[in-house]
C-alpha cells in the first residue's frame, strides 16, 4: 500500500497539523481512509461541507455546468454568476456582491472596499478594527486583521490599518476610534477563537456607533454564513444589518467560492478597482447556486436548529457528568466544549482511532462542525465515542 503520509511529508511545506489519517472518500456525514475504516464527520471540512459528503445535487451541478463550461474571464456575462448573485440579494439584506474564490480573499476585499469608501467618504480613513481572538484569513492583511499573537508573531512587521480590542467590549471599539477609521470588522460568533458567542446587545451598540461615526460595519460571516448558526446568515440574531459581509466556506458546500455583499451605499468599487481571475467562475458559481436552492427548498436551516438543540443538550449532560468540561457554548451547528485543562488534542485522537473526527480548536476546547444535514442518530453516535474518550482521561487524571 502506498505510504501517502510519508510522502506528504517528504513533499509538501509543514503548514498543517494533520490528523494521523488518509481519507479517500466521503458520503453524507461519513468518511472512509485508505484503509477502508469508516469515520463520522464532525469537522465538515471547517464548516464548509454544509450538505456532507458527495452530496447528489452537488455532483450533479458539478457535472452537468463541467461538460458546458467551466472557466471565463470576467470580461464577458456568465449565466450562473448572475444567478448567484440574484439568489444572495434577495435573501440577504445587502445589494450587490463580488465573487472571489475564499474567506481570506473575501475579507480582504471587504477591506479594501471600506478604505475606499473611507477615501471617497471619510476624508481618506482608512483604519480597521477588529477583535482579539477574531480570525479573518491569512493573507498578509488579514494576519493584522486576525487578533491573534499566535498567527501574527511570524509575519511581523505586519501592514499598518488594523487596531485589535477585546471582543464583546463596545467600549473598546469607541475608545480605539479616531479620525482613520473606516470600519469595524467583526464575527457575528466568532469561530477559529473558540467559538464565542456575544452577548445579546454587543453587535447592537457597535452598529449604532457605526451609524453615528458614519462608519463600515463589516460581518465577517465567512464561517457562520448558509445557515450555520440556525438562521441563513448570523447577523440575524443579533437585530442589525452590516454594511459588508463575507461569505465563503458553506456558501460553495465544498466547492471553493467566496463572496463580497454590500449595501448599495457602500458597494463602491469602479472598473479596474478590485477583480479576480477565478472569482465566479461558471462552474463554482453552478455549484453555489444548487447548494443555496437545497438549502432553501429542503429546511436545511431548521434542521440545523433543531438538531443544534439536541446537540447542546447532549452535550450538557456530558458537561454534568464530567468534571473536566467547564463550558459548552455555540449556536446551530457551530459549538464548542471547554475543559478545565489542555487536554482537547488528547480528546480528538482518541475519538479518531473510534471513528470520529472532531477539532481542537484550542488546547483546552474542542470544536463541533458537522454538515447541516446531521441527524440525531449520528449525534449520538459521536457524542458515545466522545463519551468514551472523556472515561479515559478521567482514569488517567484519578488518583
């Protein structure tokens, strides 16, 4: 059998920290390696395998826009951009989109869509705020963006333009606030720092000071975005509109897309001012548009709802009956566990070698996002196998 991970590492640049496994395939909400064991999928690609696995609408979208076309420049109108773009508007509050091909791209052309509209607008602002623990891409920009030590300290010194204040402290944003900003960017929950859930008036007051600075507020909805978090996009839940919003990750349903919405007032981008060679492309855009529809025709949001629910309730009892979890948090199918030591790593490849995949989003917290079409039968096929692991480092940690 051939060594797939030795040649991994003989070959390729050591960006990621992998999990000790090879998948070849996928179907649903379950994967299988090259060794033929079967695995449930509760990482979902990183929220982005919104309908599982090889889903049949995906397939047949691929294919069929495949054997027609696949590829042209944006300098010529392509049937299913247009389509993209119209299904996005009517279901969202914003008014004109640009397609590019990831969340980083997204946010970084939110980014440069709001200096220029500080430019235009604000006598040249162009400062961007965002918050510790947030993560918006890694581009060189958006590691400033991203308040986190961890993924700045390589790349230092970083592209000025960005001031990080704590998450969930509207004071902290009106205190960093001066004649340069543009914007303030933000997750509506925020994802890659642990799944943090604000309080209910955060986004609320930060969209007021907005309005009253007449500045950008940008919701960087690339991984809570297509229904995530029980509504089609987050920012519902919090009573505001953004100015901006990005969306990748779930929006293409494995297929890589990225999109740029904005409200007319704040879409002002001019020829030749932004573009992308890939970026809606016919066949991403195919794609992105039978995700949407399944999404919409088949309560694709209220499943992930209610078996969001049933998973935070699951998880509670675990929370109840072990001592080392000290939180459960998260919306939808976006959620976590926090425990009381580093011990989640431990957790994810005990429940690996049982056949299931989970994230250690941090070192004392692990991370829940399975495809939206999870059902409660596989919840509690995952929550067992967790179980399982928790019993083990429980014996461990005993007397």
């Amino acid at each position: 059998m051939t060594d797939w991970q030795g040649l991994e590492n003989k070959y390729f640049m050591r960006t990621f920290k992998r999990l000790p496994v090879t998948i070849v395939r996928g179907e649903g909400v379950r994967m299988w390696d090259d060794n033929g064991k079967e695995y449930l999928d509760f990482i979902g690609g990183w929220a982005v395998n919104v309908l599982g696995h090889s889903h049949p609408v995906v397939v047949e979208a691929l294919t069929t826009q495949a054997r027609m076309l696949m590829h042209t420049s944006n300098q010529v109108y392509t049937v299913p951009q247009v389509q993209l773009a119209q299904m996005l508007v009517e279901n969202s509050c914003l008014d004109r989109v640009f397609f590019c091909n990831s969340g980083a791209e997204a946010s970084e052309g939110a980014v440069k869509l709001a200096r220029r509209y500080g430019k235009l607008n604000l006598k040249g602002a162009y400062e961007v705020i965002t918050a510790t623990k947030s993560f918006h891409g890694r581009t060189l920009a958006m590691t400033a963006a991203t308040g986190q030590a961890k993924f700045q300290e390589p790349y230092m010194p970083l592209p000025e333009g960005f001031v990080n204040v704590e998450y969930n402290n509207l004071d902290a944003v009106k205190k960093a606030t001066t004649g340069k900003t543009c914007a303030v960017m933000l997750e509506p929950i925020q994802g890659e720092g642990g799944v943090n859930v604000p309080s209910a008036d955060y986004l609320k007051g930060v969209r007021r000071w907005c309005d009253e600075r007449n500045i950008v507020l940008i919701l960087d909805e690339v991984q809570t975005g297509m229904g995530r978090n029980g509504t089609l996009f987050a920012y519902e839940q919090f009573g505001v509109e953004p100015d901006i919003m990005t969306l990748a990750k779930g929006l293409g349903g494995g297929f890589p897309i990225g999109a740029i919405l904005a409200k007319d007032r704040f879409a002002v981008f001019k020829p030749g001012e932004h573009g992308s060679t890939f970026g809606g492309n016919p066949l991403a855009c195919a794609v992105a548009c039978a995700v949407f529809r399944y999404i919409l025709d088949n309560d694709v949001v209220g499943n992930c709802r209610r078996i969001g629910k049933y998973l935070f309730d699951s998880l509670e009892r675990l929370r109840a009956e072990y001592d080392c979890i000290v939180d459960v948090r998260g919306r939808g199918l976006l959620q976590a566990v926090e425990f009381n030591a580093e011990i989640a790593e431990t957790l994810v490849r005990d429940c690996l070698q049982s056949g299931l995949l989970l994230n250690a989003v941090n070192p004392g917290a692990i991370r829940f996002m399975p495809p939206l079409i999870v059902g409660e039968g596989e919840v509690d096929a995952a929550l067992a196998i967790l179980d399982g692991a928790l019993s083990k480092v429980e014996k461990i940690k005993s007397p």
